[in-house]
C-alpha cells in the first residue's frame, strides 16, 4: 500500500511536471517524440505529413504536385490581394509583402488575442470597411494560398512571450490537442501522436510534427481548397465532436500551440493532399 | 477506463429512472445538459440531431419513440459533461515527457 502510495505520488510529479511544463520543454519533448518514432525521416521532411513517412503514396503525390491542384488559387488569391476596396484601399496596403507566414500565428499583447495569419487579413478588410471572408473556404483560402506561397521556405518561428495571457492561450492549445472528445473519444494526440502512421479506415494518420507547415490545401476529397481551421473542424467532426467557430479562439489558440511544436520546419503551402 | 464504466452504469441507472417521467420533460433535460456540454467545450455533433429526432416524434404523437429518443439524447449529452470533468484531469497524462 505505501509502495502504491508512494508510486503514485512519484508518477503524479511526473505528470504534473509535464503538464506545466514550459513551451521549450514541450517542444523538445514533441519533436524528440516524432524523430525517435520515425528515425528514417530527414531532417525538415515532416512538413510532408503522411508523405514523410509512406514512401508508396509520395510518389503518387509528387506526380500531383508537378500540376500543382492549387495554381488557381494562387492566382486568384493574387488577384484578390491586389483588388481595391471601396475606399481605394486593398490587401496590399495593409501588409508590406504578401510574403507574411513567417510572422503568424503570433500573440497581440494589445488585442490579448492570438492572431493567425488569416484573421489578419479579414482584420484588414473591416479596418477598410469590407466584409470579413468565409473563414474555411473560398476568397479567403486563396488569399492565403498566394500568400504562403510567396513566404515558401520561411522558418516556421513562432514565439510565446513570456506574458501569462501569452502562455495561458497556448496552454489553452496544448489541452485541445491532448483531450479526448466527441462520443468517439480521441484527442488529437490519439491519432496524430501515438497513432501516426496507423491507418484509420483507409488513411495513414500523420505526424502533428509538421502539421501546420502548409496550409491552406487543395484536398481531392473536398475538389476545392480550405484552410487549416477547415481541417482541425474536420477532425473534429470525425469523431463525432462539435467543431468549434474557424478563427474563434480554441482554434486560433490550437494553431498557435501547433505552429509552435513545428518551431524550425520551413513553410512549403499551400499543399495538395489526398 | 474503469472510471469510464462506473460513469456509464450511473448514467445507465438515471435512464432507467427516467422511465417514469414524459417525453417532454426528459427533452428538456437533455437539452439542458448538451447546453452544459456545450459551455464546457465538450458538446457531442449527434446530441443535437438526437434531441430534434425527439421533438419531431413527440410533434407526430409518439410519445412512447419521443421518450425513447429523448433517453439516449439525455445519456449522451450526459456523458459528454462527464468526458469533460474525467479529461479535465486527465488530459496530462498524453503530454510527452
């Protein structure tokens, strides 16, 4: 019984350290989750997702890629980012290059909010009196696409301020990824940690290590582009949860915890998957 | 897990109680706790067709399916409060070390 006690306690320490462990021990202890699971990967190959660890399906996916599915909607999203709004203004104006991913999502200390790189430019249209887009799919996916495609190979760096309203919203991310949810009852970490690399129906899960590195994607199964809150609210789906608001908080604050674990990967979007 | 299953047969057992009351009011209380899911992040996508599946039975005078529908509505939405309190300490526990 004392021994019980007394593992207990030693395994709740352990437990409780992790979970307030800081966002640099996370991310070591993520990436080093990944690199040990998957030791044939090459060094910043994880942006590949499933691809980095299916050599079959990668060369179907390379075939893809040589007519990339998204091209349209790199030039329509360029189009879009130079249009002019009713008050003379345009995208354009309100960043200084459309090469932007490398600085979001980031923590606005005034707003005390995390700001991802398409709540950004929705941001920018109602400053000048447009509507914000649709934040799945549509003007907005393209918008981002021809923006991420301008910031390809951009250092994934997101930072956490040492600020407590900073660390609680990635601390909010951190506990999306890992809680079981839905009347299925998986947490993300289920599938895309301990489960990456098993199939679920006829998918190969992939890594979270790498996940937020290309969006927005061009998947067969939707014929049309959407962002990376389309996806996170497709998971969710999945397993029978009610997603949450595309560029609300929960999401917002999951991609910031996300991009965070990816720290040292490089942009490549938008991407192609199946 | 172990807790899983004594959250399960608790749940079982308010069903079962609930056997005596009428449609309507179990609608109402399963709307109430999936709204209580809901606050809590935790709201499950088929509660709610669940609860409108009853309500259009107890609307087409089936008050014996409506009762049925509601029940299962209820459990689910219940469970979904008690995935939420269970992840609540135990979401940590997935954190690599």
């Amino acid at each position: 019984m004392k021994k019980l006690t007394q593992l207990g306690m030693v395994f709740g320490m352990v437990v409780s350290a992790s979970a307030l462990a800081g966002p640099e021990e996370d991310r070591t202890a993520f990436q080093n989750f990944y690199e040990k699971r998957f030791p044939q990967v090459v060094e910043g190959d994880f942006i590949n997702g499933v691809y980095s660890i299916l050599p079959g399906a990668r060369e179907q996916w390379e075939a893809i890629e040589e007519f990339p599915p998204y091209e349209v909607a790199i030039e329509e999203g360029e189009e879009l980012y130079n249009t002019v709004f009713a008050n003379g203004k345009s995208l354009a104006d309100c960043f200084d290059t459309p090469a932007q991913r490398e600085n979001y999502p980031y923590w606005d200390s005034e707003k005390g909010k995390v700001v991802t790189m398409e709540q950004a430019v929705n941001d920018c249209r109602v400053a000048n009196g447009e509507k914000p887009y649709k934040t799945k799919k549509g003007a907005l996916a393209a918008v981002s696409a021809y923006m991420s495609y301008e910031s390809r190979g951009q250092a994934i760096n997101v930072v956490i301020p040492d600020d407590p309203a900073a660390i609680a919203a990635y601390n909010e991310g951190k506990e999306l990824f890992y809680t079981k949810r839905g009347q299925l009852n998986f947490s993300c970490s289920d599938c895309h940690m301990y489960g990456a690399g098993l199939n679920a129906r006829a998918d190969t899960m992939s890594p979270a290590f790498g996940h937020a590195s290309h969006w927005p994607v061009y998947r067969s199964k939707w014929q049309a582009m959407g962002t990376l809150h389309r996806r996170f609210a497709g998971c969710n789906t999945n397993i029978r949860a009610k997603p949450f608001k595309a560029q609300g908080t929960e999401y917002s604050n999951l991609e910031y915890f996300l991009t965070y674990m990816s720290n040292g990967l490089e942009f490549n979007g938008p991407g192609a998957r199946k | 897990m172990f807790k899983g299953l004594v959250g399960a047969v608790i749940l079982g057992s308010a069903m079962l109680a609930n056997a005596s009351q009428s449609a309507d009011a179990v609608i109402a209380a399963a709307t109430e706790a999936n709204k209580q899911a809901k606050s809590l992040g935790y709201e499950w996508n088929v509660t709610g067709k669940a609860i409108k599946a009853a309500q259009a039975a107890l609307k087409a005078g089936n008050e014996a399916e409506a009762l049925k529908l509601a029940e299962h509505a209820k459990y689910m939405a219940e469970a979904s409060i008690f995935q939420a309190g269970d992840e609540k300490k135990n979401w940590m526990l997935r954190v690599p070390k």
